[in-house]
C-alpha cells in the first residue's frame, strides 16, 4: 500500500515541477508593432505531449482565434492588440478528449512574444497526498485572483433592437498556484457594471457562488442605448478582496428606424458637369427607433442618376456609411428640378424588413456663361446707368461654393490737364457665391453714376469699359462691353 501511495506523492512532486517550470511567461524578441505572438507546448502530467489540442485565445476586444497543438505538442497564435493602450488581455485555453482543460488570462503588449506552456491531467486522475497518507481530496487552497474565464459574445444589441440582447459571462476563482478553488475554498461573487451607456443594461444576477470547478455566471443584459459597458467581479477572502481585470463590452444599436435615417452630399452645388471622375462625397447616417447608431456592418445600398456610385456600402461604429458620387462628364436631368439635377437614394431594411430609405438632390454645375443688359451705356454728368447681368451655366444654374463675381471698370488713358469725371459703382460687384442650387443666385445687378462732370478740365464724352469677371471652381470667364460718361 506504502507503495501506491509514494507513486502518487511522486506523481505530484513531478506534476508541480513541470507546471513550475512548463508554465511560465517569457519575453523574448518583439512582434509586431500591433500584434503579440504566444507560443508554447502542451503535454500531460507525465511529460508526453498531445497533439490535436484544441487551443483558443479569445479577447473581449477582438474576439476569439482557435488552433491545434502540432505532432510535437506546439502550438502558436499572432493576435491582435490594442495600439496606444499599455495591454491587452487574452484568455488562453487548452483541451483535448479524455483531459481536462486548462486556461490563463494573460496581458500582451504590442510587440510581444509570450511563452505559455500547459500540462493536461488525464480526467478523473487524483492529485498526490501526503507522505503518507491517501491522497487529498481538496485540489486547491483558497482563492487568491478572479479572471475571465469565457465570454460568450463580446458585443450585443440593444433591447427591441433586432439582435441579441445578453451575453453570458464566466469568471473563474484560482488559489496563489493558478489551480481552479474547489467546493471546500468556494467564494461567493459579486458582480458590477463600472461604466455604460445608461441605458438600462443589468447584470443577472447580482451575486453568485463558484462552483466545483471555482467558475461562476453572470449575465449581462442590454438596456435601449449603445456604448461599452465594463463588468467586474469581486469576492472576500478572509480579510481582503479580490478583484477581476474589468472586462470590456459593447452594446451595439438596433435595426435602422426611419425616423434616424439621413442622407446628405459634402455640397449641393457639385462643379463637375463637363468632368469624367470628379467625386462628391454622400453620407447616410443610420440609428434604431432609440436614436443610437445602427450596428456596425448594417448593409446601406446606394442609387443614382446623377452618374456613377457605389452599391453597397457597411455602417462604422457611428451608424455612418460613406459613397463617393463619380461623374461621368454628361449632362443630367431630373423631371421636376430640369438639365443639371440629379437624385442620390440610400435604402436599407429596418424591422419586420420594412425599407428605410432616403434621397438627396444634387446639382451637377458647368462652366460659367455671363450676360449684361444693357451691352452698352451713354451716361450724362449727374447721372446714372442700372445694369442686369447673369453668371450661370448653360443649363441656367448657379456657380458652386466659392465661385467669385467682381465688377470694375477700365478708363482711358487723359493727356495734359484733363481729368475723369468721378465715376461710382454700387450694387453686386464684388461678391463669392455660397453653396446654392437656386437659380435666385445667377442674377445680380449694378449701377454707374456720373459726378464732377461740369467741373474745369474734366473730360466730356470720356468713354469707360466695364469689366465682370467670374472665377473659381466653375472655371475663370470675363466680360467686357463698354459705353460713354459725361456725355453732353
């Protein structure tokens, strides 16, 4: 009998060596700079390796990634991690048939290579004893860390929302050697929400006891608005407290509402009539009946006749989906606006598959045109001349934003004494033309006055060109027509 019990108490001495010196984490050389690599063996209490372990590394960030040990026990993820924060953590875990699993929550920085070795007790197989005695039927001390154990989703959808509305998480109690609390060191649990969206979202339930294998669950629910929650999970032991790593979760909106679907171009006016491949920016901003955005990949389909556009296009974290217009350098035509106008239509699905969908006018301006009435001018001393003049494309449509109009006039050149009579311009002569579609701004106006004229030495009949010049992003034109002031 002596003999049994000393082949468990080697049995034990050999396992906790090899877990003293098979599970430790080491630092070698970097990674890449937003990545971290873990390597590592797996193998059983007496040192054999196993092939075909099924291994996981799962981050509330990121997700999960799953491999399998090689024919020599090895095994090897490149994971993800957060750029700009100080770590991320990933939960390891190994498992294979006829062994019970294992896992480990580690924190990786960008840039590391971490070495993580697991070793696989057979299940059923008893830890050793005492010198000589059987062995113990306690497998652990008292609890000494609460880790995450399992998530069953990082992110979920708000209530009503069309997506599902809990996650289940798992935290695992562990003695000061990384072992799992038995029934005999159990803890009771409890579970909070350090930050959210306020919105509703709760936890079920509030407390809990870990169980045979020093786990406990806890269910997040979601409440009606979008953000990330952070749960954590504390226990007493003894005179002091344990502390989970806050575990981070994001609650996603809803299906598209109606009511919180807009669509709008960068500009109204797109100076790109005669242009191929000119692009304009459209926007469809996506939220659920609660006004937060839609989840992110909602699908918005895109449709025009203003030129070319892309098809389909998937919403940020924001609820926003971006297009680009692309002109074809062809004239266009809506039915009620006319030559130059177009419609731009995002469409998606809401609830019950009900169409949410939206359209926007566009105005696709040319090169401009000018025309003055009158052409021409004969202006007396003391008197005035009021001119009509039109800078639009020859669709009759307004310049785009920045487009600028000046006025000013060219006198001739007086010999000796002679002078020019004063000559003033009042009305539109220098003017930049907003973000318009309305033909309100292709027509402007201005008037030349005459003074001084019956002063000494000041010319009489003196002609004077009249200068209106457009430029910018319609193209640069100038007008010129000219007439006689002072005239006696």
């Amino acid at each position: 009998m002596r003999q049994k019990y000393s082949f468990y108490i080697l049995l034990f001495i050999a396992t906790v060596m090899f877990l003293a010196t098979g599970c430790e984490d080491s630092i070698t050389d970097p990674a890449a700079d937003d990545t971290a690599v873990v390597r590592g063996t797996v193998a059983d209490t007496q040192g054999e390796v196993i092939v075909g372990a099924d291994m996981m590394a799962m981050s509330t960030v990121f997700g999960s990634i799953s491999t399998t040990s090689d024919e020599e026990g090895r095994y090897e993820f490149v994971l993800p991690v957060s750029v700009g924060e100080s770590t991320t953590n990933y939960t390891l875990s190994a498992s294979k048939s006829a062994f019970d699993p294992k896992s480990e929550t580690i924190p990786l920085a960008a840039g590391n290579v971490v070495v993580v070795n697991f070793v696989l007790g057979q299940q059923g197989e008893e830890d050793g004893g005492g010198d000589n005695g059987p062995p113990s039927e306690s497998r652990s001390g008292p609890a000494s860390n609460l880790v995450v154990y399992e998530v069953q989703s990082p992110s979920i959808g708000v209530t009503g929302g069309g997506y599902e509305e809990s996650t289940r998480l798992v935290f695992e109690a562990r003695d000061s050697n990384g072992v799992p609390v038995d029934l005999e060191h159990a803890v009771d649990v409890v579970f909070s929400i350090l930050g959210g969206p306020g919105g509703g979202e709760f936890l079920s339930p509030a407390t809990g006891r870990t169980n045979e294998d020093g786990q406990v669950t806890v269910t997040l629910n979601a409440g009606i608005r979008a953000g990330v929650v952070q749960i954590t999970a504390e226990a007493t032991v003894g005179d002091r407290t344990i502390k989970s790593t806050p575990v981070k979760l994001s609650i996603h909106g809803g299906l598209p509402a109606q009511e919180h679907f807009g669509l709008a171009p960068d500009r109204l006016n797109f100076p790109a009539l005669h242009i191929v491949n000119a692009r304009l920016g459209i926007v469809a901003v996506l939220g659920d009946k609660f006004s937060n955005p839609v989840r992110p990949g909602t699908n918005v389909y895109f449709r025009t006749n203003a030129g070319n556009i892309q098809t389909e296009v998937a919403t940020d974290n924001d609820g926003v989906a971006p297009v680009q217009l692309i002109s074809l350098g062809k004239n266009i035509n809506a039915t009620v606006h006319g030559p130059g106008f177009g419609y731009v239509t995002a469409e998606t699905r809401g609830e019950n598959g009900v169409l949410v969908t939206d359209s926007v006018l566009v105005l696709l301006s040319g090169s401009p045109i000018i025309t003055v009435d009158p052409f021409s001018f004969e202006i007396p001393n003391n008197g005035s001349q009021s001119f009509n003049f039109t800078v639009a494309d020859y669709n009759g449509n307004p310049m785009a934003e920045g487009q600028k109009i000046t006025v000013n006039l060219e006198l001739p050149q007086l010999s000796g004494t002679a002078k020019a009579p004063e000559l003033i311009l009042t009305g539109t002569t220098d003017f930049t033309l907003p973000d318009t579609q309305s033909r309100a701004y292709t027509n402007f106006g201005f008037t030349l006055s005459v003074y001084g004229g019956d002063e000494e030495d000041v010319i009489e009949n003196m002609p004077v060109t009249v200068r209106i010049l457009t430029t910018g992003p319609n193209g640069n034109v100038q007008l010129n027509f000219s007439g006689t002031v002072n005239v006696n």
